[in-house]
C-alpha cells in the first residue's frame, strides 16, 4: 500500500508540473519568411471602420498566452467591428448580445465556472440609435462561431451571416462548441470558397469587393473554418483582424500559443494554431504598420474609433 500511495503521488507531482512546465515562457519556432509582397489596395473614399463594445470577460495573462504572468488581470473585449464601404457595410462578429445571460447558462458547465463577465451596450441596440438596421447590412462576417462572436446575431435578425464553408460544416457538425448559433435555427448564411487567389502567404482569399480593401483568408486552427480579414482604408491604414487566433496581441509578437489547458478548452487543431501565428508574426515584421486586431484585446481595440466615431 505504501509504494502504491508512493507511486500516486508521484504520478500526481509529475502531473503537476507538467501542467506548471506548460505555463512557462516558450516562443514559436519562426523559419525563413515566405516572400511577402505588399498587397495592393484601391479602397474607395467613404470607406471607414468603427468599433463598437459590447461587453467585457475579465482573465489573466497566464491563460491568453505562454508566458503571460499569473495575476495580471486581461480584459477580454466583446466588440463588433463596423466596416462601411460604398458597396455594403459589414460587421465582424457581433460582441454580446442582448439575451447574453440566458446564453451563458446554456454554455457547458466549465465554461460557466470559468466566464466572469460584465454586459455592454448590445451592438444592435448603439447601431439603431444612429438609424442603422439588419436591413442596412450587407452582412454579419463570422471571424468564427463559437458563442462569443455571435451572441448578438439574433439581435440583427434577418441580416446574412457570411461564414466559410469549413465553418458552415463546423456549425451544422461542431457539438456542444456551436451549439448556441445552431439554436438561432435557419440563419440567411452567405457561404464562402475563398476564390481570390493567394495573399500575403496565405494559399486562398475572398477579396470581398474586388478592391483589396476587405479580403478575407481562411486560418483553420482555432476552429475548423476561422478567418482572418485584412482591412485597408483610404487614409492608407490596415488592419488585420484575426479573431480568436490569439488572444492578447503578445500572442503575435513574441510569437506564442496559448499554454496547453487554454488550447485544449478552446482549439480544434492546435498545430493549426501554431502556423498562423508564425505566418502572422511575420507579415507583422515585413509589414510594421498594419495593427493586428486579437478579438478580445481590449488594450488594441480602445485604440480603435468607438462608434459613432469613424476612422477612413
């Protein structure tokens, strides 16, 4: 008995520090560069990007990425990002929505243990008080669908969800992870092929209006059908919002994955993950002036214009 109990708690140590081991400090390996060129954009006048908060989850930095310290509070943003463009205004994602609370208790049981969340102003609701409508979107681009980013769908009723192919299986197949956008039943889906040709290292894209100033790339990892939009303005700025690729934008500039207990709640395929970050941290270098949007780094998304104010 004492060399079983022995061995327990040996197995029990080893566990432990292991798990500790997977919180350390640890970068991505980062190879040779592809060649990046930088990609052409003629986005026309008028288009502009605006912000809008929608409520706010509270973390630590040891859960977003290796190496975050344990203690420091993160706070991870719900924002929907407006997009208007003289072809059609998108939103990407939708923060929470009005019914979030219901949503949260209809979400598995670890994930309630660990959601400590403050509600925001629903996206639907600031939008109509400046005389936009669903009927006034051309569509509601998913960077994914897991619960978070689409809360405030409902709220939207009748404007056409854009989502991948891969993430249109991943909704109908995905279980419990997508269950919530399931339960909105017979969503307007706008499904996508990604027939633009490659861009900026990625092998695919979806230009959406054929200026380059929205293309949109596939960056399966996180979940099966997870996109990244790149966004150029008229002013000469870019954006690359990469949903729930990372977390905190140190996520990109160190570059590092989630530590193993975040990656195993949250990432279909972690290997996934892993390549993207790479290819994004080094877009990030050949490019320095484009600003990488995490979905949920609120320290990146305050620096963004809060609706109703714009930046072109």
């Amino acid at each position: 008995m004492r060399s079983f109990l022995l061995l327990v708690a040996l197995l029990v140590a080893a566990g432990a520090a292991a798990l500790a081991w997977s919180f350390a400090p640890a970068t991505l390996a980062v190879g040779p560069p592809p060649k990046l060129v930088r990609p052409s954009a003629h986005p026309a006048e008028g288009m502009r990007l605006s912000a809008l908060p929608a409520g706010k989850m509270f973390s630590q930095a040891v859960f977003a990425y290796r190496g975050g310290a344990l203690g420091e509070p993160r706070v991870f943003a719900m924002t929907g990002i407006l997009v208007q463009h003289p072809r059609g205004t998108l939103l990407f994602d939708t923060g929470f929505g009005k019914d979030v609370d219901v949503q949260v208790r209809s979400t598995p049981w670890l994930m309630q243990l660990l959601t400590r969340y403050e509600k925001g102003t629903p996206v639907a609701e600031q939008l109509r008080a400046h005389g936009i409508g669903p009927k006034d979107l051309a569509g509601i681009v998913l960077t994914h669908a897991h619960w978070d980013h689409v809360s405030g769908i409902p709220d939207l009723s009748g404007a056409p969800v854009w989502v991948s192919r891969a993430e249109r299986d991943f909704i109908r197949d995905g279980g419990v992870a997508t269950a919530l956008v399931r339960g909105f039943g017979d969503l307007p889906y706008h499904v996508y092929d990604f027939a633009s040709g490659p861009y900026l290292g990625f092998d695919r894209s979806e230009d959406v209006f054929g200026d380059g100033s929205i293309v949109l790339v596939p960056a399966p990892g996180h979940t099966p059908g997870s996109i990244i939009a790149f966004l150029a303005l008229p002013s000469g700025k870019r954006f690359a919002l990469v949903g729930d690729l990372v977390w905190q934008k140190e996520g990109v500039e160190l570059p590092a994955e989630r530590p193993w207990l975040s990656r195993s709640l949250a990432d279909a395929d972690p290997a996934g993950v892993r390549r993207w970050i790479v290819l994004m941290h080094q877009i990030q270098i050949a490019m320095p002036d484009l600003v990488i949007v995490p979905a949920h780094d609120s320290r990146v998304l305050e620096r963004l214009a809060k609706f109703p104010e714009w930046v072109g």
